[in-house]
C-alpha cells in the first residue's frame, strides 16, 4: 500500500485536482483494511486504537492540510472535504477519524495561518508526519457554549507567559505533544482583544493531564481535562498577535465542523449502503424485508437525509472557497448533517432489529458517535440561534 504523501502532485483545475484526487482516493481504499482493524473491540473497551492510528500517520493523512515544503499535501477546501467523506465511508472507527479531525483542525491550521515562520517551521513537519499529535484546549468547568467565560489565564512576564487555569473534555489530550490554549491574557478586555492562543509542549513542567473520560460515544478517541500550574510558556510561541484568540478560534471552528462532518456524511453512505443490503437480504414472511413498505419507506427517509446532508456540505464548501465568513452555511450544515445523522442511526437500529441492538454488530456504535455531534463544535441550539441571528432576528 502507498502512502498518500507519496503520490505525484499535478495541475489544478479549479480547487480539484483531477489527476491528484483519484489515485489519492484509490490509495486511502487500500488503507480500509488496517483501519478497520480490531476497531469494535477497543470500541467496547474505549481504548485508541495505536495500530489504526499509525495506518493512518503512514497513509500521510495527518498531511492532508499541510503545505507541500513542510511535508503535507496542500488540499484544497473542496479536496480535503472528499477525502474525508471517502475517510468516512471507508473506516468503521469513527473515534480514529474525529482524533484526526482535531490535529489536523486545533494545531496545523491554526499554526499554518496565523504562526510565526519560526513557529511553523519547527511545528508543522513534526506535525504533518505525527510525530507530535496535535489538540486544543477551549472548553473549561464553569465555561461551555459560553467559551469566552473561560478563566485560564496567561500573563506576560519578561519573555515567557504564565499559564495559570484547567480545561475539560479535551480530545487527543491523552496522546497530545502540542496543545494549542485559549487563555485570558488582558483582564478588563471581553472576547475580542482579551483572549490569545498559545501553542503549549505538553510535556511543560506545570502541565499536567487528568485521567481518560469515559464517553458514550467516540469511545476510540482519547479525552482527558488538562490543568495548568503556572506553566512557562515562551512569547514565541504565541499564535497571531496577542488578544487574536477570538478570530483564531473563529477560523478553527470553520475548518472543524468542515472536517467532522465530512466526515459524518461518509459515515451517513456506509450506514445506508448496510440498510440496503440487509434490507434485500433479509427475509421475514417469506419474502424479503425490502418489500415491506415501513422497511422500503425507512430507508427511503435516509436516503434523502444523506443526500440533503451531503447538499448543505456541499453548499459550505463553496462558500469557504470563496473566502468569506459562510457563517449562516457553516451553521446550517452543521445542524442538518448532526441531527440526520442521529434520524438515521435510529433508523438503522430499528431496520435491523434485535442485531441493530446489539453490541456485537456495530450498528448502534453510529447512534452513539452521532449524538455527540448535537453538542461539540456548538450545539444545536446554539447553531439555531446563529441561523435566527443572521437571519435578523
């Protein structure tokens, strides 16, 4: 199997390139194998998988968003998106494909847009080729949807900041070498001038990493909280100018929901193609469940979900290669894919039968990864207020 880094870059055609995105897609279908690989076990004991994650270091996708002389791969918006959806159809451990998610979305795009050349020059090939994994810590106890309530502080003292504070539920904090903290450096500044970014060596004296979460879904991605005992952090590894935490962090949220719910819609294919299959194949009453219309009706609603999900992922493309905000597109498909994609795992259990309600099957593994994307990223309710807000309302 070829890693994909390896493949011969050519001309662009747009933001697509053909002869790049074929044999780039047709590489990553040989990947599937070693990324499927014992994942329903580590799944019931919610353990990362380190053997499918190096598959996936190896297949060079931790270089997807990377500039090509730091060692990645340049995709485009458009090209990154349907790698992810290939990702997504293609392997079954959906906690593997969030915890890529997070390095490619919370360290190497912050980095790659806002670092110091210096800073990128020593992070990004590290980071490209995961040999430090990147996260990043936002979310804090008393401090949620509200994310600039946050209390974590970074003091300026001489040439290093002082990082005082906790946050929660951080992804990839277990295996993390790079974190990228949002902390409070003006005290009388609100969110716009009072917040930076810091790109913090996990490995600091002061830093230190709580025991794994438990969750009940994307049980393969590794969480733990994160507590800060006046760490020393250097100013040079400060991201943008000092108070630009809020439009960093505005840009990394793009970019994530972009790439998890590339994600979901790959996932939301093979559950449908699963339907389907089982549906033609399973026989009740002597014939097969196909032709029962509550079954043909059932899948019948998934394919719609699938195919209006994949239009509002299609239509926040567009709008992110034009190079605006896309507020309003981001926030809708954010709130369509989440919610179809929950609609559609209840539905798959429910196809299935006693099988979608067992462990052993994999079936309701979907229904658990879907709920979470009701809340990270923003939740729904927060996604409704943004679409009335720009709606004038």
């Amino acid at each position: 199997m070829r890693a994909i880094r390896s493949l011969p870059l050519g001309g662009t055609k747009g933001n697509f390139r053909d002869d790049l995105m074929g044999p780039l897609l047709e590489a990553l279908a040989q990947w599937a194998p070693a990324l499927n690989e014992g994942w329903q076990e580590d799944d019931q004991a919610g353990r990362f998988g380190e053997q499918r994650w190096r598959a996936l270091v190896d297949a060079g996708l931790t270089g997807l968003v990377t500039a090509e002389d730091m060692g990645g791969l340049a995709l485009s918006v458009l090209e990154l998106t349907e790698v992810l959806e290939a990702l997504g159809h293609l392997c079954e451990d959906a906690g593997l494909g969030f915890s890529l998610a997070t390095h490619l979305c919370s360290t190497c795009l912050p980095v790659a847009k806002f670092g110091s050349a210096a800073m990128q020059a020593d992070l990004l090939p590290r980071l490209a080729r995961a040999q430090i994994v990147g996260a990043h810590a936002i979310t804090e106890p008393d401090s949620g949807s509200d994310a600039f309530a946050m209390k974590t502080t970074a003091i300026r003292d001489g040439e290093d900041y002082v990082l005082s504070g906790e946050k929660c539920f951080i992804s990839n904090a277990p295996i993390a070498g790079i974190c990228v903290v949002y902390a409070r450096t003006h005290p009388t500044k609100g969110a716009l001038g009072g917040f930076s970014a810091l790109a913090v060596d996990c490995g600091s004296p002061g830093f230190s990493i709580g025991k794994p979460r438990k969750k009940m879904g994307l049980r393969t991605a590794p969480m733990a909280d994160l507590h800060f005992a006046d760490v020393r952090v250097p100013a040079s590894r400060l991201i943008g100018r000092e108070g630009q935490g809020f439009s960093i962090l505005e840009y990394v949220m793009r970019w994530e929901i972009l790439c998890v719910f590339a994600l979901q819609v790959g996932e939301m294919r093979r559950q449908l193609d699963r339907c389907i299959a089982f549906a033609k194949g399973r026989r009740q009453f002597g014939a097969p469940i196909a032709s029962f219309q509550a079954v043909s009706h059932r899948v019948a609603d998934m394919h719609m979900r699938l195919q209006s999900s994949r239009s509002w992922l299609s239509r926040m493309v567009i709008a992110m290669e034009g190079g605006g905000q896309a507020s309003l597109e981001i926030a809708a498909a954010k709130l369509a894919i989440s919610e179809a994609h929950v609609a559609n795992s209840i539905d798959a259990i429910t196809l299935h039968g006693g099988a979608g309600f067992m462990s052993e099957t994999g079936i309701e593994s979907h229904l658990r990864n879907a709920v979470g994307g009701l809340i990270y990223s923003g939740s729904s309710d927060i996604q409704k207020n943004r679409i009335a807000a720009m709606l004038g309302l």
